[in-house]
C-alpha cells in the first residue's frame, strides 16, 4: 500500500560528502526551500566516502579539474573556521613521480598548472631520494629481467604540489549535514535506511520525485522540484529501475579500489613527514596516523559492486612492486585494509555535474571517478549557484556537463589513481 503524498522542493538521493556539500552550499547561499535527504545507510557517510584516502591535489591535467581543486584547497583550509568541526587537514604536499617519456611533457603541464593558481615545485632524483627515506630513482639496483617485467624505468624527475594534502571526508560530510541542518530555519529531513527504489519522471521526461522504501516502512511516493542524485556507483543501477532509455544513463561503471595499512618500514623520522606518493604503476602511499596508508588501482577492475578485500592483492602484487622501489617496504607487513568503489567515468575520468540535458529537474553530482572527496566542497558551491541563479559564478562546471558525452566533447584526465 503506498502512503500518502509528500512534498519537497528540493530531495538528493546520497548523504555522503557530495549530498552534504550540496546541501549546505544551497542553505548558505540563500536556497529556502525544503530538503529532504534519503540514503540506505544507517547514518550519514557510509558509502565510499567513508573508504577514501582523503588526499586532496591541484595537480591534473584537466584544467576544471585544477580550477576545482585550487578552491576546494581554500574551502577545506578554512574548513574549521567556518564549519567549526576539525577535518584532519594536513597540506603535506603530493608528489607525483616521472619516467622520462612523461618528463619531457612537464614543461608544457607546467604552464597550463600555473594559469590555474597551482603551487608546485620541480623535484630531481636527488630531492626524490632524500623526501622518501629508501626510494631509489635508478634501476641499477633491480634484476633486470624484473625490471622489464614490471615494466620498471629510472625515474628522472617529480613534481610536488604544494598546496595539496590530505584530510578526512566523513567529517566533512557530518559537519556540512549538521551544519545544513541546525543552522537554517527551513526544514532538512535527513531520511536514513530507506532505500530509493525509482526516481519517478512525468511524460515529457521531467524528474518529479521519489519512491522509497524504508527498512521498516511501507513503500512511499515523494514528489519533488528537484531530484539531485549524489548517489555515487549506484547511480545508473537506479536510474534503470527508472525506466531511464540507455542512452540517457551515464557512462559511469562500479569499480573496486583498496586500501591497505601498514608500519613504516624503518624508524627513519622522514616517514612522518611525507608527501603523499605516486611512483610505478600508480602506487600511491601517505602517511597515516604512525602508518602507512597505500593504494594500487587494479587495472583490470570489473564494473561490479563487489567489495571483497583482497590481502593477498598486497601480498602479491602492491608490496612486490613496491619493494622494488623502495626496498626497504619488502618487511611493511598488512597491519589491515578496506575495499570500496570508484564511480568511474569511463570515458574521460571525470565528474557528471549539472542538469541532466534530456530530463529537466534532474540534477547530477556522480561520477568522480576517485576525486569527489576533494572535489565535491567546491561542485557543492557551482551547483547551489546553477540552482538560485541559472549560472555558476564561482568555477564554471560546464565541462562536465552529462551533455559532453553525446557531443563528443571530453575531459580526458591522464593523473588518475
Ligand atoms: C578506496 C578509495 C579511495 C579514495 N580516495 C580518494 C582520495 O584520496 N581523494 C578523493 O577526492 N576521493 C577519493 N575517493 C573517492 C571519493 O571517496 C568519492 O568520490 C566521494 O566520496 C564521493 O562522494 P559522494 O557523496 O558523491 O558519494 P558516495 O560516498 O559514493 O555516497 C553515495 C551515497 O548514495 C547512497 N545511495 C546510492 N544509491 C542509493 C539508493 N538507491 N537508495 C539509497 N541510498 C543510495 C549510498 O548509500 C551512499 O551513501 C576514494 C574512493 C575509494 C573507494
């Protein structure tokens, strides 16, 4: 039996930290409507924002994905201040590490990044080896038939951002709830353990609501002004429960990513106080609280909702690789790990934000492909300005429009991890 009717100006299908910052950037700029926020978690965060290493750069090759970062740097710097809550912001810096192929690109990279307002610093072999306690740049040190198998070069050069860091989007998504909800005298209902079962749409294709299904609860309808969908890797999987045609989905496919936790493999001081770390084939690691905290996309990753973790994917492969580089890291043994998922944009590894071109009064802030958590505090600002104005004023998002995609008018991003 479906209950009766309700109504909301406004409903956003996910509470994580892209859900929060929309809400609270739309209360701030002035957005009186109502709100109401559904997510199946038993609180807010537990998706993949809860699972991410939280580093934050400006260093991309995508201009929006700069202009996007330089001021999400500036929001989550003044995060405490404004928001009251402390978010772990630690500006240690990143450092992105180069064959010699990619070197000899940096140059041009380098004047695009300076155009965006990002801070960065060209590091040689030698400051490599002195900010990383054991890494060794050269390959004179690895078996050469290992060297080739891995695919292994001398790494010649590495570029640090300095403005970039790390901090912790589950605090983040709290406060800027919490914030979004105490703060304003218009209603926020925060709608958790219900699971949405359909965005509803009209004949002429305009979202007009919800229907959902609390874990205890009859089966209700919620019409709406807008539907904005923050709902990460799930996103497509309902909008075909939808009845959504194909071509209006979005390229958008579920993908595992892990994380694994171990010591330092040394006493050496300089752990505490690295960069976070890109070197072969995409192995990043920062510290952690007194650890290491280390990541390494399968290529080969499925588009699939399984988060299984693998230790022996560590074992195996992350350390093996890893070791090489540093040999050190051959005794940093799992201490624990986590497994979560990658909204990725297939096509170009960027984010979908804006209205959606075929189905008015739908909003979307999915697909960040691994870079939502640094991301989202500044799309939240763009779209709470698309909506009370028609525009964005602050970062133009325009080039990650859905539309793109149809148009054949990419964003391809190369630095993803
Ligand atoms: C291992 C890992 C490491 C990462 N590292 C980084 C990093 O270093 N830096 C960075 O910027 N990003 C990183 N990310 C990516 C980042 O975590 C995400 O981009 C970001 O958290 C997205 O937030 P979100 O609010 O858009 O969505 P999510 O956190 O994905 O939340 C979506 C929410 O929607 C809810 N939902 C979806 N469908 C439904 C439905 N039908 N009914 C009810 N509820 C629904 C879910 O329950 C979920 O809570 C990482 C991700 C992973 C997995």
């Amino acid at each position: 039996m479906e209950a009766i009717l309700k109504r909301f100006d406004l409903v956003v299908v996910g509470a994580g930290i892209g859900g929060g910052s929309l809400v609270y950037n739309l209360r701030k700029q002035g957005f009186t409507g109502s709100i109401l926020v559904v997510d199946r978690g038993d609180a807010v965060a537990t998706g993949p924002t809860a699972f991410s290493a939280g580093g934050f750069r400006n260093l991309w090759t995508t201009p929006i994905n700069q202009q996007l970062c330089t001021k999400a740097i500036g929001i989550l710097k003044g995060f405490q201040d404004e928001m009251g809550v402390a978010i772990g912001f630690h500006q240690c810096g990143y450092l992105v590490t180069y064959y010699a192929k990619s070197w000899a690109k940096i140059p041009q990279a380098a004047e695009i990044w300076a155009a965006n307002g990002v801070n960065f610093e060209l590091l040689d072999p030698a400051q490599i080896e002195t900010r990383i306690p054991g890494l060794q740049c050269g390959v004179a040190h690895i078996d050469p038939d290992v060297c080739e198998y891995l695919g292994f070069e001398a790494i010649v050069g590495g570029v640090l951002g300095q403005d970039c860091g790390s901090f912790d989007p589950s605090q983040a998504a709290v406060a800027y709830f919490e914030r979004a909800r105490n703060d304003f005298a218009q209603q926020l209902v925060l709608q958790l353990k219900t699971e949405v079962q359909a965005v509803t749409f009209d004949v002429s294709g305009r979202a007009t609501g919800l229907r959902l299904k609390a874990a205890h609860g009859p089966e209700e309808t919620v019409a709406a002004g807008i539907v904005a969908l923050c709902s990460g890797p799930w996103t497509n999987e309902l909008l075909q429960r939808s009845g959504l045609p194909e071509a209006d989905l979005m390229p958008i496919i579920s993908q595992k990513r892990m994380m694994f936790i171990t010591d330092f493999p040394d006493q050496d001081p300089r752990w505490q106080a690295i960069p976070l770390t890109i070197i072969d084939q995409g192995i990043y690691f920062k510290h952690e609280s007194g650890h290491l905290m280390i990541g390494k996309a399968k290529g080969d990753a499925p588009d699939s909702f399984d988060t299984t973790f693998e230790p022996q994917y560590y074992i195996e492969e992350v350390n093996q690789v890893m070791q090489e580089r540093i040999p050190s890291t051959a005794v940093c043994k799992l201490k624990s790990g986590w497994a979560s998922l990658y909204d990725t944009t297939a096509p170009d590894h960027n984010a979908i934000v804006g209205w959606h071109e075929n189905h008015p009064g739908l909003l979307l802030q999915v697909g960040y492909s691994g870079h939502g958590a640094m991301e989202s505090p500044a799309v939240g600002i763009g779209l709470a300005e698309l909506v009370l104005t028609g525009n964005y004023q602050s970062v133009d998002c325009h080039p990650l429009r859905w539309g793109r995609f149809r148009e054949g008018d990419l964003n391809v991003e190369k630095i993803v991890i």
